[in-house]
C-alpha cells in the first residue's frame, strides 16, 4: 500500500516534459473508452494541496470512479511504467534490470542459447557504466547457463575463468561500497553542520581524508571521481580552500579525459563543475571561473531535459554567485522569480536542504539590493528550516543583526543578539570573526554621534579584515558594506570594482 497522498506527490514531482510525454504515449496506447484516468491525472495536477474529498465531488456519479482508490492504483501504475519509459535510454540500471528479467524468464523458458546472448550483451553494457551489483548477477546466471551449453570438461574450465572474473568484480564492488561508506558520513556531515568549527569536528574530517582509500587511486573510474569529489567535500569542510580547488579541478579533468563518464555521469559531472566554479569565483580566479561558466551555460542549454530538481537550483545558485561577485545585483533580482516557482511548485516534495539553497540564493540576492523586508523573510524562511547546516543557520543569524542596524530598529536589536549569542555558543561556533561582529551590534547602544558611529565601523573593519576569507561567513560581503558605509557609496559599486581590480590582478 502507498501513502494516500503518494500519487499527488508523485504527479507534483513530475517536470513538465515527463507530463506531456505521460498523456501523449497513454493518449496513443489506449481506446477512448479507458482514458478516464488521465481525467483524473489533470483534476490531481491541478491541486495545490491533496483534497480527496474535492475529487469525489468532481466525479460523483460516474460509474468509472465508484472505486477512486483502484483508478489512483491505476494512475499511479502507469506513470510509473511512463517513467521507466521515459528514462530507459538515459538510464543504464533501468536497461540492465529489463535486461535481468529478460534473461530470468528466457532461462525459464528453456531457451539458452537466446539467454546466453542476452547475458552477453547486458555484461557489455553492465562494464561500460561499472554497474558491479548487476555484474555479479550476471555471472552467476553465465555459470548457470555454460553447465547446460557445453561438456562437463569445456564447462567446468569455462567456469574457473567466471569465478576468476567474479572475484574481480568483488573486489572493485567492495571498495565502491567502502567508498560509499565514506561519503556518506561526509555528506552526512556537511548536511548538518556545514564547515567543521570544533578540533574534534576537524580532527574527525582529517581521519576520513587519510583513510588510504582516499589516499591512492581507485580500481574504476566511477571510484576514481568518487574519490576525488570526497577530498574535495573533506577539503571544503576544513576550509581549505586551495587544496579543495586543486581536487575539484583534478576531478573535473579526469571526466573530461572520459568523455563516456560524462555521458553516464552527466549529473555529477554538472554539479562538480558548478562546484570548481564556485571555488573559483570565492578564491578570485575570475577569469577560470568564467570560462566555466560558458561550459556550464552551454551544458544548461543543451541538456535541460538531463537536469533533475537538485541540478536546476545547483545552476540557479551558480548563476547568483557570479553575477553578485561580478556586482551586478538588480540583474541578480531576475533569479528570484524563478527560486520562488520551486518553492511553490514542488512545495510538498522539495527535500530541507534543497529549499534552504533556494531560500539562502533569496537572502544573499534581496540583502545586496537593501530590500532589508524581504532579507528578514529570508532568514526566518531559513531558521524554520531546522537543524541543516548550522553554517548557513549561524551566518543568516549574522546577517539578521546588521539587517536590524541597517534598519534602525534598536528596540529588538536586544533581544535578536541575545538569540544569535545563544545560537552560537550552542553550536560551538562563537570564534574570533563572530564575536568581533557581536561585539560591534552590542556597542551600538553606547553611539551618540555620526563620528562615533563611522569610528566603530572602521575598528569593526580592522578587526574582522583578517577573518574575512572564513569559510562559513566568507559569501557574506561584511567588508564591502562596510565600505559602502565609510565612503558613501553603493555596495554593488565596491563590489564590482574590487572585481575589476582582482580580474586584471589575475590576468597580470
């Protein structure tokens, strides 16, 4: 039994392709008389929130929907069945499990011959993509036919090469799996708390990076990209940021030296890429980070129909870094239309983390254009969140007491820096750069003149300038508004010519 709202669920998580190309094979494939349920697939689409009772109303009295919970059974078949459709070719497991059932019931059948070529070419396709699981399968049906296709003597030699071959693919399966071990305790991680902040934090990071799986390279190349993105991630959690950039870019070279990984791999090499461009932007190699940027531009474009929900806000992000970097913020409003189309559209089914990168793009966008109203919606859309990323959370906390500075809202200014101290200290994540900016929102209470007030910015700047390249608060432009403060200016003109000066800096 599915959930009573899985079908809503299912058809809201649907992209506007995967519908048409839903109705369009069920419009072809069935008599006019049983296409009721793709009424049905419409009055649901149609729904902002699940209402069963709504639909019984819709179609009260006609005799087809008497039993609505077997048409959504029905419904919720097919579109199933249109998804692996839809994906067969893009998808090598989806092939290699038709083709497993293929060869299960042609065995059956006792048509050997026939099951012996379908388990060659399903081999074929299984080492092309690594796919080691369905390989070990796979074998294990090849040593059952070669018994019936040959002599005992032929078989039995036969069959020491399989088991030769099947420890081979053991042994590359076991490390993808100690691979995968690990990533998930990085991912794992990152989710929760972003950069590590504590010595155990850190200390626990750098024991994941010497394990000697990460150290020396992996059997596959699947593993080797693996194994590569997971020092990246190691690198990115410590903070190290050169060292992440030297590991990014060595994964994206090894795709790029496989251009069959790309093809199989498409989504993790567009996400990897996004990644080593933003590690280029934060580390002002402009110049790089632009030439990846027409890569990435290009790759959007042609393969749109490639990118699932998580690729499309990755793009969206990329696309607010480089533009707010470069300063060019009321442009940088023109991602905002399209951030908040997700968190309606896919309000049920968008994962936390996905909607606190959607939410966080907002905030970064609205705080650099001064629409303080829309910053603070932002923040309290992220501290509703919960506990993802305590980096994000902490930063966004930050910036919520310069917001209330910036709108002179003194009266609360209280009570939300005692709420962020407490946060912090929680999190054990109240260090130097953080305390120096509590330190600055505490005194403003003790400010009585224009003087004291620009005396204060400038000790807040020196006191936080060596900080200001600190991974969690390093995309908040602190520096730059403060600035814009001290000479009067708008901070998108700071900000687009401290671009100019590092992008000719760069280019020498």
């Amino acid at each position: 039994m599915y959930n009573s709202d899985a079908l809503f669920l299912l058809i809201k998580a649907m992209s506007k392709s995967e519908k048409r190309y839903f109705k369009v094979e069920n419009v072809k494939s069935e008599s006019n008389s049983s296409k009721d349920y793709l009424r049905l697939f419409d009055a649901i689409d149609a729904q902002k929130e699940y209402d069963e009772k709504a639909l019984k109303k819709k179609f009260k009295g006609e005799r087809y929907f008497n039993q609505i919970g077997a048409v959504k059974h029905y419904l919720y078949r097919q579109i199933q069945k249109s998804l692996t459709n839809y994906y067969h070719e893009s998808s090598p497991n989806i092939r290699l499990n038709e083709s497993l059932s293929e060869i299960e019931i042609l065995f059956n059948k006792n048509l050997i011959n026939n099951c012996a070529n379908s388990i060659k070419k399903a081999k074929a396709l299984a080492y092309k993509h690594e796919k080691w699981p369905e390989l070990l399968r796979l074998v294990s049906w090849e040593t059952k036919v070669t018994v019936l296709l040959y002599s005992s003597e032929k078989a039995a030699s036969l069959n020491q090469e399989i088991e030769v071959e099947r420890t081979t693919i053991w042994t590359k399966y076991q490390q993808q799996i100690a691979l995968q071990v690990l990533g998930t305790q990085i991912r794992l991680f990152f989710r929760k708390k972003g950069y590590a902040k504590t010595p155990e934090e850190r200390k626990h990071i750098e024991n994941i990076l010497s394990n000697e799986l990460l150290g020396k390279p992996a059997h596959s190349s699947e593993g080797e990209i693996n194994r590569l993105v997971m020092r990246a991630n190691c690198y990115t959690i410590l903070g190290k940021q050169e060292e992440r950039f030297n590991e990014s870019k060595k994964g994206i070279e090894y795709f790029q030296s496989h251009p069959d990984m790309v093809q199989a791999n498409f989504l993790v090499y567009f996400h990897n890429l996004r990644d080593l461009a933003d590690i280029a932007i934060a580390q002002k190699k402009f110049t790089y980070a632009e030439s990846l940027a027409t890569i990435l531009n290009d790759l959007h474009k042609q393969y749109q129909h490639k990118l699932n929900l998580k690729s499309k806000i990755v793009y969206l992000d990329f696309e607010a870094s480089i533009l707010l970097y470069k300063g060019e913020f009321e442009k940088a409003l023109e991602i905002i239309p399209k951030t908040r189309s997700i968190l309606e559209q896919f309000d049920k089914t968008l994962e936390p983390i996905d909607a606190l990168f959607l939410h966080f793009i907002n905030f970064h966008i609205h705080f650099r254009n001064k629409d303080f109203r829309n910053t603070q919606l932002s923040i309290q859309e992220i501290i509703n969140l919960g506990q993802i990323r305590w980096d994000m959370q902490a930063l966004v906390r930050i910036a919520n007491l310069i917001v209330q500075y910036e709108q002179h809202e003194y009266q609360h200014l209280g009570y939300v820096w005692r709420s962020t101290y407490r946060y912090l200290l929680k999190k054990e994540m109240l260090e130097k750069p953080e305390t120096v900016i509590l330190n600055f929102i505490k005194n403003i209470s003790r400010i009585n003149s224009e003087k004291q007030a620009l005396n204060s910015l400038i000790q807040l700047r020196e006191e936080f300038l060596p900080y200001k390249d600190e991974s969690f608060i390093a995309s908040f432009p602190l520096i730059e508004w403060i600035d814009s403060k001290l000479q009067k200016r708008e901070i998108s003109e700071i900000v687009m010519e401290n671009y100019l000066k590092a992008k000719a800096a760069e280019n020498g």
